[in-house]
C-alpha cells in the first residue's frame, strides 16, 4: 500500500470487533458494537503549528464518531486527525 496522509491526519487500521455470543446467539455485524482501538499504519507530517506525537506501529485509542471510513485493497481503515486520537496504549 503506497499512500501518505497529509499535514497532522493519521491513517488507522481498526481492531476487529469482538465477537461476543449470548447463549449461542450470534450477534450479526451490524450490531457489534465499533472498535475504538487500532493501529497506525501511516502518519502526515504534521503542521507548523502541531508536531506529530504518533508513529506508524503505535496501536491508540479514538473517539466513537472519530475520522473517516475507507477502504483500501479490500481492508478497512480509518483517517483522521492527530486531535481526535484520545491515547497511545
């Protein structure tokens, strides 16, 4: 994959949701419940005003609404910005 978020966005790969079973009921996709943890795969290279605090590698923990769905290469993946990143874990 060859792609490079500009200024302070930063390109995340979610973690998997967890499959969780009630008695042998299984929860279908569109009731699990979203990650809010994954890993940064590739960062910009910030602003004049912000320095980038996160590297790609760094697995972090963002906001329920944060960033933008895409898909590349038939995976998911979020981008967002430095700010909306709640914590580096």
């Amino acid at each position: 994959m060859n792609i490079r978020p500009l200024a302070d966005r930063v390109l995340i790969k979610p973690a998997a949701a967890e499959e969780k079973t009630l008695g042998g009921i299984i929860i279908p996709d569109s009731a699990k419940e979203k990650p809010l943890k994954g890993e940064v795969v590739a960062v910009g290279n910030g602003t004049k005003d912000e320095e980038m605090v996160v590297k790609a590698g760094d697995t972090v923990l963002y906001g329920k609404y944060a960033g933008t769905e895409i898909e590349l290469e038939g995976e998911k993946f979020l981008i967002m910005r430095q700010s909306d990143i709640l914590a580096i874990i």
